[in-house]
C-alpha cells in the first residue's frame, strides 16, 4: 500500500506513513536546545561527587568573579521561595509513606552521586560550566548503602537520616486463597528473579528553557507532562496557574524518563522569576546518565504453586524494590502497577504482590517503559518456563493449560481487576503460523551437534494500560492525587480545514498521524488537513499527557468524542439545509450526504461556511463548529500477545546472539499498522536491551559506572535481527475505537522470551536458570558453574 492509499474501511487502519517525520529527520524540528531567546541566560549545575555526605561549606566567591557570571545558588537562596518540595504523587489511603524532602538545590546533605548542591548562571553557555568548577564545596562523608537489601538490615547507614529507616513502605495486593493455593499444589517452584537498574536513554537529553515575561512565566521543556509540569510550577513558585505556560516542542524521546518533575525544570523557572531574564539549561549526556531518572531495579522472591499437570495453583512474589535517594513523582507506584497485571495470561486461582520500598545512595528510580509490568512479566513468564522443566512439560502447554479462554472474556482474576478482552490462544496459535516449532527442534538438534548452541524462548503476555479510570487510580483507589481522565477539542475552521488540540503530548509515538485519522474518518476530509496540536498548556483543553500507553486508549477516545460532537452538529446544518433527517445523512464520499442520494450532500467546508456565517440554521443552534470532549473510561484496556524468541550462544565466550524474533501483539483494530509496527520493534529492542546489554551499575561507594554509553551498552543495529511482526485485533469494549496501547507492548513481553530462549540453548550445558543481564561474562561464568556441578 502506498503512503496515503486508503484502507477500504477508511484512513483507520490505513498504514500512513508518519507525516512528522520528514520534520523530525531532516533537522526542521523544534527541541528545546533550538530554541534561544534574546538575552538568554545559562546555568550549569555543581553537583556531588560524594554518594553520602554532609556539605560543610560552599564557597562560590571565585565563581562569582569570573567574567559574564550572573549569579551563583544554593538551597538557602531559593527556598524561601519555594511552597514546598519537589512532589511526590502517591499517597493512598491506609498506607505509611515515609517520604524524605527532595529540593531542587540539596539542603545540607547530599544522596547520591551528580545531587546538584548549587547553579551557577550567567551569559555564556561555556563559561558557567568554568564557573561552576571553581564552586568549592567541602563535604565530610558518611556511610554509604547501594545495596538494597543491606539497606533493610538493622545497623544499616541511613540514606535519610531523619526519617530513621531506609524503608519507605509496604504495600501488598493480593486475591484468594494463598495458603489453600499452595496447600493444594504438586510442587512449588520458587526462584528469585533481579530485575537490574535501566536508564531511559532519550536522543534528547533533558532541557529546560523559562521566560519570565511581566509576570507570564512561559516554560519550554523536554518532558512527558507539560500539564503535570504547569500544575507543579504554579504550586511550587506560588504563582496563579493561568500565569504559568508550558510548552513540550518535539521531544526527541521518553520512554518514560521524562514523565518526572526535576529539580532542574524547578530552578529554571525560579530563576526567571528572579532574574527578570531568560534562563536555559541543557542536560549533558553524562548528567542524563546520572540524575535521568532510572528504571526497574527489583529483587523479587518469586513462589508458584502447580499441579502434576501444570496447573497454577497460586502465585506469592515479594519484591524488594530499590528506589534510590529519593521518591520522585511515580516512583513507589511502579513496582504496584505491576501488582495489577500479576496474574498474566493465566487463571490463578491466589495471586499476592508483597512489595517493600527501600531507599539506598542511588538516583532515584521511576517509570521507565513499562513501568513495573515489564518485571511483573518477566517473573511470571520465567516461572512458566521453570515450572514446565521441573515438571516435563513442554512450556507452551503449560500455558495453554493455565490460560484464559475466549470465552471467559471479560475476564475477572483473582485480584477483582477485569480483563476487558483477550484471546490468548488465538496470538499463540497465530505465533506458531510464523515459527515451526517441530522443524526448529530438528534444526536445534543438528545444531547441537556441531557444537552450536540454539535456544527457542516464549512469552504470552497481557499488560494493563489506557491509564485513566480516576475511580480506580485516583486518591480515593489507588492513591495518585490526580485525575486521569483525558480532554480533546476539535475545531474546524471556517474553510473546512481542522485543528485537534490533545491533553496527550507524544515524543515519538506518532500521534501527529494517527490521531488526524481518527478525525478525518468521521469528518469525511483528508488527513493532510487536519492539524494536531498538543504540548502546549495554554491551548486547548486541559489535559493529562502521555504516559502508560494512554494516548489512544484514553487521548484518542476524548478525540473520537469531541469529533462525534461536530460531526452531530454537521449532521444537524445539513439535514436542515438539504431538508432531509439528521439521522438520514452520513458521511461518503468526503461528504455529509443524504443516506441513499450520494450526490446530495455538503463537504465539511461548505458546513463550515454554514456555521461561521449563521444565517440559516436551525432554530437555537449557536453557530460555530468547535467541540471539547472530556473522557473518563471506565476500565483500564488489556492488550495482549505471543513473541518468540531464537538464540544462538557461544558456549566458548558466553555471548547471545538473537537470531529472530517474532511478535504477534493486540492492541485491538489498528488505528496505523505502520505505527504500530514501528512501537512494537522499538519495545522489543529496549527489552534485547535490558536483556541483553544495558545496566546501569553503581560500585559500594556509590559512584556511578555506567555514566557513558561506552559504559552503558545500548543495542544497535548490529545487535537485532530483522524484527518479525504480526497482529490479531480484539476490540476492547472499553472504548468506542475498540483500541488498547502499545507504546509499552514490546518491552513488556520480550525480556522473558529472550532469557528462556537462552536457557533453552543452554539446557544440555546443564544451565537451568538466569537471571539478566545476559552478559558474556554471566553466561560464560553460569556454563562453568553447571560444568563443574
Ligand atoms: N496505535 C494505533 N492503533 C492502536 C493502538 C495504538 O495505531 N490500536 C498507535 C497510536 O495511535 C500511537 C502509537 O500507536 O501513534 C502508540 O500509542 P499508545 O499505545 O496509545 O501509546 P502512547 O501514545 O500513550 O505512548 C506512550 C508509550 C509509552 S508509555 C512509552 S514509555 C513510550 C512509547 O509509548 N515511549 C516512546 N513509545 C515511544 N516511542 C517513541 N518513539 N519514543 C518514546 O519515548
């Protein structure tokens, strides 16, 4: 299909190539870095290098001196003006959160290694880094802990020694009968799975650019949230909403990293404030490496209860979830989102998530793509695969055994979450289509033969996203203190042409395109005139932004909504106008015509007219042709899938090597299978990634390893094959477009499907179990142990 030629039901469905693009890679974008307003000033942070200390004295005189320095900062200066600290989002009812202060600038004592402790701001972009090294800062350390699990243990140095403890709070979600659950079971299968530290690793790195304009403060910055981000600045700097601005241009990226409030973002705007001129700051690779907020690191105790026959008969996993210094926005909810979804693909008739949160001298960790439902499938897909080994039974049986059936759609588990649709056995039989299992076991014995190690992996997954329902989410559930409903209003103009503004601000998931076909459908135009706008606080609706694969879901629905109000309102200019039923016209043939009488009809242009120059409509109607719809579903959405994943490994040095990849995922009827596609490979390479590669390592003293990517070992090209990739489409009765998410689908599913896969390959060496990363050297060292065993 060529770019623009449309499916037969419509631009829905029809694989448009991206209209962003040739914007965004041919250098036309508009990122924070490029945009540089007259008299600019910038800063450039002083950060520790201590992970532990107690600052003694911060002497800034030299700094001060150096020529075009305008100012240098500390705590003490910024927070008498400052409402409060940075926030933190989760406060549910019943539970003990033990939150410690997080400043923008540290307040005596520093945490973790790159703390900023002071800013230096001035009129040249390199000279404030001079400066900011001539800021002499005298620590005396104290202990250090980056171990979480030591942090637990009594006599541990404290990371936040006002609060007493290094653990932040429990939280437990659970659903019947556990005890009877394992009672009742054959054999437990236990292991404990590490779910090491990962870093988002945008192109972009963070950037914050704030103007302070009589009183109109206006904030560029590369985040996920400009409204989360409008809100916080107004609460912190004390200033009437309506006067704050925030603007997200392009985002070169995410994945999670940039749904935060920094303290950067913060001081940045203050600084404004009280300077009366612009400031900028533009995050360095390595500052991103180190105070980007991270993901995962989990340590999970993991218990499975299952029959002779491979039924699961319960599910405890007790996960010690190492938070960092500092609990930001998200960060104790991410392990519990997983808590949702700890059921899988799978009838569990007891399933519990115990989760302890601990703080250790580390950056903090927080949403990173998949947020907590990554890890949450990588326990329950890697128990499947040991749990079929200890019992002789073949792994994808074991699932299909324990899966949900068609039928049972929607499904409750035993946590009371319904899973609003879902055909397990239909992705995995669609999977097998593409990967003959029977002809890879031949090959993988004849392989075996001369020596090459080649291993087959599988995950069957379900995640829970569209995040919205506030009912659920929200304080009085959950415990976010927030809505999550979304909001989009569309407007045509007065030459049929339309803007849609978003709550949802994309970086990267290309919803430019696709949410353009959402409307061009139910208005009968072209894609191509139709205007996506979002990012920008002071335009359109309020909104929630994007993160947990909402956009659509949630975003794209309030969108169909607000369009189903003009496209009323059109139905109800024409029937008037062509004397005929508001319910007799449809939209055919780029018109709104009369059902029957194709010729009959009016273009949106010509109905446009109609409202902007009233002089005949019907009785009482105002003119106009704009619409705001705000939606709040009802459910989350569940997408679904199978990937397969080959390995060869070399048993000599311990490297895998993925050789093919293949992913059946559904995310309901395809709003864009381009789009779609291009979500699922970029999910999938992050978790090869994460599998394979990428760590991010801490030593005892709490300095930072990995600060570089020669250090963090990013995939590339080199390292993936061509990704396979195929769908199945089951519509969620949750929303009108029957959509789910995928923006979190790949990564979610692939890490399980890469590490069976190498243990499969593995298993005639005697290697029975991993955990990731799958370095050389972790292998290498796993294939000697099992030798020597
Ligand atoms: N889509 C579709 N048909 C469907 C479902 C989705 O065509 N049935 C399309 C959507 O319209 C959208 C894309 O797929 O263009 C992803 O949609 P969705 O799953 O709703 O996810 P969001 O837009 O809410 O994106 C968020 C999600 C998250 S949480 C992370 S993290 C992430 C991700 O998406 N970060 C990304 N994908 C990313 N992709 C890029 N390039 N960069 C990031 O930082």
């Amino acid at each position: 299909m060529s770019a623009t030629e449309q499916a037969p039901g419509g631009w829905v469905g029809t694989a448009l190539r991206r209209r962003e693009d040739p914007r965004l890679i041919t250098g036309r974008g508009t990122y924070v870095e490029d945009i540089t307003l007259p008299g600019t000033l910038w800063c450039a942070f002083v950060r520790s290098p201590e992970a532990h200390a107690r600052i003694t004295s911060i002497d800034a005189s030299a700094a001060r001196e150096r020529d075009g320095v305008v100012a240098v900062y500390t705590h003490e200066d910024m927070s008498g003006d400052l409402q409060g600290p940075l926030p933190c989002g989760w406060a549910p009812e019943g539970v003990e959160v033990k939150a410690a202060e997080h400043w923008p600038l540290a307040s005596g004592t520093v945490t973790h290694v790159g703390e900023a402790v002071a800013v230096v701001v001035g009129t040249d972009r390199y000279g404030v880094v001079d400066a900011a090294e001539d800021v002499v800062v005298e620590y005396d350390p104290l202990p250090v802990v980056t171990d979480p699990e030591a942090a637990l243990k009594d006599g541990s140095p404290l990371v936040h020694e006002a609060l007493g403890t290094n653990r932040s709070h429990e939280w437990s979600l659970g659903g019947g009968d556990l005890e009877a659950g394992f009672a009742a079971a054959d054999r437990i299968v236990e292991r404990r799975i590490v779910n090491h530290r990962t870093s988002g690793a945008a192109i972009e790195p963070r950037g914050t650019l704030a103007e302070d304009r009589a009183g109109q403060l206006t904030v560029w910055s590369a985040t996920q949230v400009p409204h989360f981000l409008r809100l916080f600045l107004a609460i912190l700097l004390g200033i009437s909403e309506e006067k704050v601005r925030v603007i997200a241009p392009d985002v070169g990226g995410g994945f999670g990293s940039k749904l935060q409030i920094y303290g950067e973002e913060v001081f940045v705007a203050w600084a404004a404030t009280k300077l009366g001129r612009p400031v900028k700051w533009i995050e360095t690779r390595s500052e991103s490496m180190m105070i980007t907020h991270h993901g995962r690191d989990q340590i999970a105790d993991v218990r499975m209860g299952v029959k002779a026959d491979g039924t699961i008969t319960a599910f405890h996993t007790k996960i010690i979830a190492d938070f960092g210094a500092y609990l930001m926005l998200l960060t104790p909810t991410i392990p519990a989102l997983g808590a949702f979804v700890m059921s899988g693909c799978y009838t569990m008739p007891a399933v519990q998530t115990d989760i302890v949160g601990v703080y250790t001298n580390k950056f903090a960790t927080d949403a990173i793509r998949g947020a907590g439902r990554p890890e949450a499938t990588h326990m329950i897909e890697i128990l499947m695969d040991q749990a079929a080994a200890e019992l002789g039974l073949d792994p994808l049986e074991i699932r299909r055994r324990n899966f949900f059936a068609k039928e049972d759609f929607p499904a409750e588990t035993a946590l009371g979450i319904v899973y609003d649709s879902g055909d397990y056995h239909g992705s995995l039989d669609r999977l097998l289509e593409h990967v003959d299992l029977g002809a890879f076991r031949e090959e993988q014995a004849r392989l075996r033969e001369q020596g090459v190690y080649r291993g087959v992996g599988f995950s069957t997954y379900t995640e829970i996203c569209g995040l919205a329902p506030s009912r659920i989410v929200g304080p009085k559930g959950f415990g976010l203190q927030t809505g999550t409903w979304e909001a989009a209003q569309v407007r045509v103009h007065h030459t049929g042409a339309v803007t849609v503004y978003t709550g949802t601000s994309p970086h990267g998931q290309g919803l430019d395109t696709t949410l353009a076909q959402v409307v061009a459908d139910r208005l009968g135009v072209d894609p191509q005139n139709v205007q996506v706008v979002h990012g920008d606080t002071s335009t359109g609706p309020e909104g929630k932004d994007t993160y947990g694969s909402r956009s659509t879901a949630v975003g794209g629905e309030a969108v169909a909504r607000a369009t189903k109000k003009v496209a009323d309102k059109a139905r109800a200019i024409v029937a008037h106008l062509l004397e005929a039923a508001p319910e007799d016209i449809e939209v055919a043939g780029g018109k709104f015509a009369v059902k029957g009488s194709p010729d009959k009809g009016m273009t949106l242009a010509e109905i446009a007219g109609a409202a902007y120059i009233p002089d005949d409509l019907p009785e009482g109607m105002d003119p106009g042709l704009d619409e705001t719809a705000f939606y709040d579903p009802e459910n989350f959405v569940f997408p679904f899938g199978a990937h397969a994943c080959i390995v060869d490994v070399d048993a000599e040095t311990g490297r895998v090597n993925v050789v093919r990849y293949v992913a059946v995922d559904d995310c309901g009827p395809a709003i864009n299978p381009m789009i779609i596609d291009g979500q699922v490979h970029g999910g999938i390479v992050h978790a090869i990634g994460q599998a394979l590669y990428e760590e991010v390592v801490y030593d005892e003293e709490g300095q930072l390893v990995t600060g570089t990517f020669a250090d963090y070992r990013l995939p590339t090209a080199a390292e993936v094959p061509n990704l396979e990739t195929d769908r199945t489409e089951t519509p969620s009765p949750v929303n009108s477009l029957g959509v789910k998410g995928i923006g979190e689908a790949g990564t979610i599913a692939a890490s399980p499907a890469v590490v069976n896969a190498t243990v499969d390959a593995l298993r005639p060496l005697g290697v029975t179990f991993l955990n990731m990363p799958l370095s050389p050297e972790r292998v290498w060292r796993a294939i000697g142990e099992a030798k020597g065993a």
